[in-house]
C-alpha cells in the first residue's frame, strides 16, 4: 500500500463512526473484485474566503468550504468505500442506506464543486449579465434577462427547507430550464445538466442575513461568474 492510500484511509477512516472501513481497507488491497476506490478531495475555491465580501462574509466562506463541503467530501469517500466492503463481504443488507448517502454526498460534493466556480469578486468576473450564446438562449427561454432573474430567483427563495436554486441546460429540445433541489439531490430530474446553482442551506447566509433569504439571493447575484455559466453551457453544446 502506497503512500497516499494509506493517508486517505486514514482520512476516511476518521469519519466512519460505524467501523464498517477498516474491513475494507484490510481487504480492497487482496480482494480485487470489489473495485478500485475513486480518493474524492475538496478542491480549493478559485479566490480568498474574503473575495465575495460583502455579499458573502469571510466567516461564512471560510466554514461552509472547509467544513461543510468538506464533510461532503468526506462522506461520500466512506459510503463508497463501505459499499466496496459490502460487495467484498457479500453482505449487501445496507445497501438501501448507503445508496441513500451516496446521493446525498455526492449531490453536496458536486453542487459545491460548482457553486464555487460560478461565483466570482465582484467587479474581477462576477456580477453584471450574461453575454453571447448563453445571453440568447436565456432570452429566447425566459423573454427576457429580467423574467429569468425573477424566475430564478423566485424558485430559491422558495425552497422548501435546504436546498438549491439551479438553472440547467436540457439537450433534447436545447432549452434552459429552471429547477430546485431539496438537500442536494431530492427533484432531481433526469436529462438536465446544471449550468448555474445557488446554495440554500441557511449554512451559506444565516451568519449575515439571518432569516432573509431573499437579500442573500438578490446580493449573490452580484458574484455569479457568467464566464463560467457560460463556459458550462458550451461544454454540453455540440460543437
Ligand atoms: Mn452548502
């Protein structure tokens, strides 16, 4: 065993209450059949926890990167690995359960892996409108820039519980769509792909906005990286 596989069954076993990793880490290295382990890690934010001041707070960049998506992370490594000590064990009992947090974990890793890359300082890549291919499509979809915001905004806000806002891309008529997520991973849709996506966990604004999650929404949009959204779209495009 390596290095870096002894390190990461360390770091995946430090969040594995139920014990279930250390069977399949003694194993995975014999037992081929269970399937090598994909090692998820958090990527680093593109800017300074500070940079999306003061429409995001430091307090709340800092602790909802390096601690809650950071258990995201640390989450779906051990449902993974405890689905992999299953499939070596054969005892597939928990199965319905560990599917269940591989959708959760993994919907919070992807989203967040997102959300980071969406945003930018304001005044550096963030705020302003969209332009170009995503520009059209937006107002072809929605009428205008302005009934898209009012949509978008309107389907965050009104999440029930946690969740998100999202605005995905749906290939077979190419038309952009507008959705929520309850968690990270409840209405889900199959044969959309999100381009652009706003967390609203109370995690991502209570500290500054308390209950009004309605001025977080309307102060985001002054950091949302259409580059990037933009660059998402173009990447399910056929060129
Ligand atoms: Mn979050």
């Amino acid at each position: 065993m390596d290095t870096s596989r002894r390190d990461f069954f360390r770091v995946a076993g430090g969040v594995a209450a139920t014990g279930v990793l250390s069977g399949v880490f003694s194993q995975s290295a014999s037992a081929q059949s269970t399937g090598p382990l994909t090692k998820h890690e958090l990527p680093a934010p593109p800017y300074a926890y500070d940079a999306l001041e003061p429409y995001i707070d430091t307090t709340t960049m800092e602790l909802h990167h390096s601690k809650h998506h950071a258990a995201y992370v640390n989450g779906l490594n051990a449902v993974e690995a405890a689905l992999a000590q299953a499939r070596a064990s054969g005892d597939y009992a928990l199965t319905q359960y560990w599917t269940k947090r591989a959708a959760f974990n993994g919907g919070g890793h992807f989203l967040h892996s997102m959300f980071w890359k969406v945003m930018a300082p304001p005044n550096a890549g963030g705020g302003g409108e969209p332009s170009g291919e995503l520009r059209k499509k937006i107002d072809r979809d929605f009428g205008s820039f302005d009934a898209f915001k009012k949509q978008f905004s309107a389907a965050s806000a009104q999440v029930e519980g946690s969740g998100w806002g999202l605005l995905h891309y749906r290939p077979e008529d190419d038309r952009l769509v507008v959705l929520q997520a309850e968690d990270h991973h409840k209405l889900t849709v199959w044969g959309v792909w999100p381009i652009l996506c706003v967390d609203v966990w109370e995690h991502a604004y209570y500290l500054k906005y308390q209950n009004k999650r309605s001025d977080y929404i309307d102060a985001w949009w002054n950091v949302v990286n259409w580059d990037q959204v933009s660059a998402n779209l173009d990447a399910l495009q056929p060129s």
